[in-house]
C-alpha cells in the first residue's frame, strides 16, 4: 500500500517531459473530425476526453486525480474557490421544501450562503449544535432531511464531531453528508473512509498553503453523486482557472512537510499561551486538555496551525488594538493555511444560533505560520506587555 506520503509527490502527474505539468490555459479543445467531436461529452465521467476548458483540462484533472488517490471515493471536482465548492455541492442536492441540517459552527461564509440564498430557494436551513450525539442528530432528522453538513473542527472555537457515527446514522435515513475537511486536509482526516460522502475542502488553505491562490475542491464517493455536481458545475459555470490548480498541485507536494511544522509551531504556541495568565483558554483539539481532543485523537493523524484562544478579561477596543498592532509577524487576515502567520478577532455573536456562544471576553483566532516558534513567541509577549492593567 503506498503511503500518503509518497502520494502526495507522484499522484496523478500528467507530464512526461516536465517535472511539472504545464499551465494550460487554452479554453478551445480542437477536434479532427465530425465523429470525434460528436463523441465528445455524451458521458459524464472523470476520465472522458476533454470538451471545453471550463469542463476540464490536463490541470483541473492532475489536481482532481491527485485528490482522489489521497481521499479515496469516484472522483474529485475542482472550483474558483472553497466557498464555491460548498454552494455548489449544497445546491446540486437540494431544492425548495428539502430541510438541511448545518452545522451551527460552519465556517461564516457558508452560514450566510445557507440564509441568504438557500432559505430565499425555499430551503429549510436548520442549525445544530457540534457537540450533539448521533442520536439527538437523528432526532432532527425529517422526512424532507436531503443533507446533513458537518465541519470538524469548528470554525473559530474548533469542536471535533463524531462524524463516523453521524455518518452512519445519516446512512440509516437515506441522507447525504458533506463536510467542510479544510483544516485537517486529507492527510490528517479522511471523511470518505468514515461514511461521508462528500468532503470539500478550501484548497486556498494549507493545500496551496502560500496565500498565493483561490482554489477549492470537493472529493465525492459516487460517480452518481460526482455527475450531478459535475452537471451543474457545467451548468453554472463553476471552474478553476488552469493557473491557480497550478498552483494547487504545487503547493500539494509539499503538505506532508508544511503541516507538520504547522503542527509543532502551533502546539509549541499554544502550550506557552495556557500558561499566560491573560489567557482564559485555548481552543486547540491537538492540546490534551481541550474537551474534543479525545474524538481528535481517534479519528485524526494530526492537526495543523490554527486555534483560538480567550483573553481572560473583557479588553476595551483601545487595548486590544494595542495588543493586535504593533504585531511584527501576526498579520490581520481572514484567511489561514500560508507560510505566514496571521490573526483574527473572532466575532461570535450572531455566528451562533442552535446554542448561543457564552463566552463574554474578546477571542483571537491564530494561525501559526513556518516562522521559529521562539520568534512569534516573542512577539505575543510584546503584544500582552502592551496591554497594561
């Protein structure tokens, strides 16, 4: 059995002439006769020949490929960007009068795609709290429950759900589940191999991993799950441009040794802001005090660089402007996943509705960069020098 390792640098790679496979930026495919191009596109699969250039091309399926081979199931689509991936998943399985079950943790963008858009379409979106059990999860099952999304962990607070065992009862009920796999990558966790069937990944994150590209990817376990994505895809026009899968593969032969130090870096961060007596707590499941890190250590093989921690006081904005300003290697960002570190003011009221978020001081959201730990360190300790009191 070949290693995820080993994947990673040889999955899929198109090229025979170049370590790399080419940028291909042609939309036109050229066809040598009637008969070719008449045969082109009447099936609906991974591996036809290539039809048009928003479909497919030698980069979208090198990406797609090398997907599939590390999270297993039929085939992989690519897309313009995470968020794009999740609507366009959402939207090829639901229609007006189906119920959605999401995740009440769900990364922001795609709560406000869910009440914006799907509930405009007659959707019924129901939020539900991660930490619910298999069983109070069925109890929210109706009998127009099309889809249940997961994301695990959270966005911002970070809590692991018990996919397999939500997968399974999803399985019982005859209704799909996604899940949002962004932070663990497909190295760290493998929702297809635990009952999910789709897992969408923002490959802007730590899959491209140098805040270069906008990238997103959905690995699905069906051909008949893939083509009905696939078909609206097509049909909205949904793609990634041959540059940025480019870059995507690129940044994939290199996950195996950036998340790890991801992973170091952060813990040895993390471990260091417990013992701040600023700190309230650190909401990082890699950590063997954080109430989901036994679900994190059954299911997953490691953690990346980002988490949140809690201050443990209530902070004016002058304050904690101080602290978050003269920051030398801690950014302001909304994104996450590059070589550089970043931070982000986490704004929680309003981004709970199942089960309202009880925490009243200000939270920051890190991610741990490819920096020496001892530098960022240092850093965090000028920003908590710099907050008086």
């Amino acid at each position: 059995m070949t290693h995820d390792q080993t994947k990673l640098v040889h999955a899929a790679r198109k090229s025979a002439e170049a370590s790399n496979t080419p940028v291909h930026r042609s939309s036109t495919v050229l066809f040598h006769s009637l008969e070719e191009f008449h045969a082109a596109g009447k099936e609906w699969g991974k591996d036809e020949p290539y039809v048009y250039g928003r479909i497919s091309n030698p980069n979208s399926r090198e990406f797609e490929d090398a997907i599939t081979a590390l999270e297993g199931g039929y085939g992989a689509i690519s897309f313009c960007s995470g968020l794009s991936a999740i609507s366009c998943c959402l939207l090829a399985f639901l229609s007006s009068g189906d119920h959605l079950l999401m995740v009440d943790t769900v990364y922001g963008p795609t709560r406000r795609f869910c009440d914006n858009h799907l509930k405009r379409l007659g959707v019924g979106v129901e939020y539900y709290d991660p930490l619910l059990s298999a069983d109070e999860v069925r109890k929210r099952i109706q009998a127009n429950t099309r889809a249940i999304f997961l994301e695990s962990p959270g966005s911002q607070t970070f809590e692991i759900q018990d996919v397999p065992a939500i997968a399974a009862v999803a399985r019982e009920h005859g209704v799909l589940t996604m899940i949002d796999n962004t932070w663990a990558t497909p190295l760290y966790f493998k929702p297809l191999a635990h009952g999910v069937n789709i897992s969408i990944h923002s490959a802007t994150k730590y899959i491209a991993g140098h805040s270069d590209c906008s990238l997103g990817v959905a690995a699905i376990e069906t051909k008949e799950l893939w083509s009905r994505i696939k078909r609206l895809t097509n049909d909205n026009g949904s793609c990634a441009a041959p540059d940025q899968l480019y870059l995507g593969i690129r940044g994939l032969r290199t996950l195996d040794v950036r998340l790890k130090r991801h992973h170091e870096n952060a813990l040895r961060v993390a471990e260091w802001l417990k013992g701040r007596k600023e700190v309230a707590r650190v909401l990082y499941p890699a950590l063997p005090n954080d109430p989901s890190h036994g679900l994190w250590k059954r299911d997953f093989t490691g953690a990346n660089g980002l988490f949140s921690f809690e201050f443990a006081e209530a902070l004016s904005d002058e304050r904690l402007a101080a602290f978050l300003d003269g920051l030398e290697y801690f950014p302001l960002g909304y994104s996450w996943g590059g070589d550089k570190s970043l931070a982000m003011p986490c704004h929680l009221k309003g981004e709970r509705t199942a089960t309202p978020w009880e925490g009243t001081n200000p939270m920051l959201r890190l991610s741990i960069g490819l920096e020496h730990p001892d530098d960022l360190i240092a850093d965090l300790t000028g920003a908590f020098g710099r907050l008086g009191g």
